[in-house]
C-alpha cells in the first residue's frame, strides 16, 4: 500500500481563490477592502521570503497590504508605537509581526500590543485562552491549515487518535485546541515524552511539528494514519546546497501511511493562505458583518 498525497498546493490554491471571492463580495456589497499589515524587522532572510510571499498573496486576493519594514536596532518603544499606530488605523484588519524577532526585543511584549481583534496570527492570549476554552478566536494559520488539510482526506474527524508530536504555542498548542474541537481523542507529545513510537503507532493521525528531520519513522506509523508534516528543516546537499525535508521520513512513511503531506508541497502553502483567511474573518468580525464564507 502507498499513501494518497495531500497536495497543499492545489488546496491553498482552492482556498485563496474562495477567499479572493469573498473579498470581492464584501467589496461589494459593504464597501469593506480586508487590509493586512506585515511588521518585519531586521533583515533575516528567510523572513523576507515569507513576508514578501504574504505581500504578493494578500494583494491577489483582492486586500490591501501594508508593510512597514524596520531596521534590526529599532527600539522597543518604536515597535510599540507602530503597533499601536496600525491598531488605531480603521484601514488594517490583521496585524502581523514577523517572528523571531532580533535579540533584545521583547517578542511576548510585542504580541500582548497587538489588538485581538486584529490579531491574524492569533498568538495574543486573548486569543489562545479562546481557543483553549473553545470559544470562537482568531486561530493560528499553521494548525488552522492542518485540520483543512485532515478534512481534505476525512469529512470527520469524531473519535480518531490523534498525536500532535511538539507542544509550541505557535503549532503544537493550538493545533491540540482545534483536534479537540473536531471531537478528535488527542495525545500531545514532547521531548520529555516516553515510547514517542509507541504512542506514535496508535494513532489515525499524526501530526510532526518538532523541527528533528526526518524523526519519524515509517514503521512508527499505524498502517493507513493520515501523517500531516509540519516541520520544515534545511540540510545540507553534497553540491553544497540545501534541501528542505519534513520532520517525517517521507518515503518509509509514504509506504505504510494512508495519506502524507509533502515537505514542500504540504503544510507549508497552507500557512499564508489560512493568513488570507483570519484577516478576511477579522475584518467581517470588527465591521459588524456576518461570518465569511470560509
Ligand atoms: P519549537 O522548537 O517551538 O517546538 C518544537 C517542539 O518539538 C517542542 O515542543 C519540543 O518539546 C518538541 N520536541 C523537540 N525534540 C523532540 C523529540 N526528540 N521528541 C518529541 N518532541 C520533541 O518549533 P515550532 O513548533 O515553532 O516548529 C516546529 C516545526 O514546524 C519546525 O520545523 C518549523 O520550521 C516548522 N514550522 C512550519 C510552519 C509551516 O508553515 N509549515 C510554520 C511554523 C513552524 P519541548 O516542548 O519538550 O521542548
């Protein structure tokens, strides 16, 4: 048995194309333009990707964009007023700061600045603590593309094991909040986890985001589980290049597993596109419209 490839592309594609629909009938019919915010500072590279990636795809989408680039030395107190400034602006509905943010600046201060309302990465603990009690809340956009990619292969996921391997608040944590909310029966597990590959063989669904290439093992795997790869890890090539891998063993797992997500093709174009889909649903949510569409 091979498993069935869960192809991120083409279901990011799908979704930013029922998000720009949206977009344009909120245009439309309430003379609402969703606008986003991106906050990079410094000039890490893999960020500019990402933040330049955000750009280019919230304009497709029918928003409005706004980045505001600062310099790695900005100081504390001129990252907050900037938050401040774009939670005042009645044209941004989503604010995002880039993270990690450079040595010295107080990422969790920075996060607790940011309006809930507009908070499409969906880190305030307003936020968490929402999810956590499982009232509505602006989700984070990795576990949120998790469970769209899930239900791209299950229509439910009621009673099913689930691991979620890494406990961060950016995945692990939330995307426990948001199996549970499925009705899924969910272990969460760590590195201070005992027989990971034991609990790991229990399970419908498994769920890697540890940042360990390739740690799991096809033979952890109960045969036919749906395996969603979050991680995202840079190794060294022979030529002296990289490639990227997941945090599963693709090609051992592909045999034995259900379904797989590619490491790149999987979770990872799902990301931006969930952003897509928190800033359009926060700015339905703060002009008093109905929930969108999606
Ligand atoms: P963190 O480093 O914040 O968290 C890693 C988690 O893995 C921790 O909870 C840690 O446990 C756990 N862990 C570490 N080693 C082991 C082990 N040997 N066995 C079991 N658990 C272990 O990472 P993130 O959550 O931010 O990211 C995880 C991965 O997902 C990374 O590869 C990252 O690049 C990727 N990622 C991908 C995104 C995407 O868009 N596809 C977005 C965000 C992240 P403990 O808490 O005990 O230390």
């Amino acid at each position: 048995m091979t498993a069935e490839i869960i192809d991120g592309k083409v279901i990011a594609a799908e979704l930013r194309g029922r998000v720009a629909e949206e977009v344009a009938r909120v245009k439309r019919e309430h003379n609402l333009v969703p606008g986003l915010a991106v906050v990079l500072v410094g000039n890490d590279p893999a960020s500019e990707v990402y933040v330049r990636s955000k750009h280019t795809q919230t304009q497709a989408a029918g928003m409005a964009s706004f980045e505001h680039k600062l310099p790695a030395d900005v100081s504390q107190a001129d990252l907050l007023a900037l938050v401040a400034k774009l939670n005042r602006d009645p044209a941004v509905h989503g604010i995002l700061v880039q993270l990690p943010l450079p040595k010295g600046l107080n990422t969790e201060a920075v996060i607790n600045a940011i309006d809930p309302a507009k908070d499409v990465d969906g880190l305030h603990p307003n936020n968490a603590g929402r999810l956590a009690g499982g009232f509505e809340a602006l989700s984070p956009c990795t576990p949120l593309g998790c469970i769209i990619l899930t239900k791209s292969v299950h229509a439910s996921l009621e009673g099913m094991n689930a691991i979620v391997i890494g406990r961060s608040n950016l995945v692990g944590r939330p995307l426990v909040q948001l199996l549970l909310n499925e009705n899924a029966t969910v272990t969460i597990a760590h590195s201070r986890s005992r027989d990971l590959p034991g609990l790991v063989k229990k399970a419908d669904l498994v769920y890697a985001a540890v940042g360990k290439p390739e740690m799991v093992r096809g033979d952890w795997l109960k045969p036919g589980a749906t395996v969603i790869d979050i991680g995202i890890n840079r190794i060294p090539k022979e030529d002296g290049k990289t490639r990227l891998v997941g945090d599963v063993a693709y090609q051992e797992a592909h045999a034995v597993a259900g379904a797989i997500t590619p490491v790149p093709g999987g979770v990872g174009q799902m990301t931006v596109a969930c952003l897509l889909v928190n800033t359009l649903r926060a700015a339905c949510a703060i002009a008093g419209l109905p929930k969108p569409a999606v």
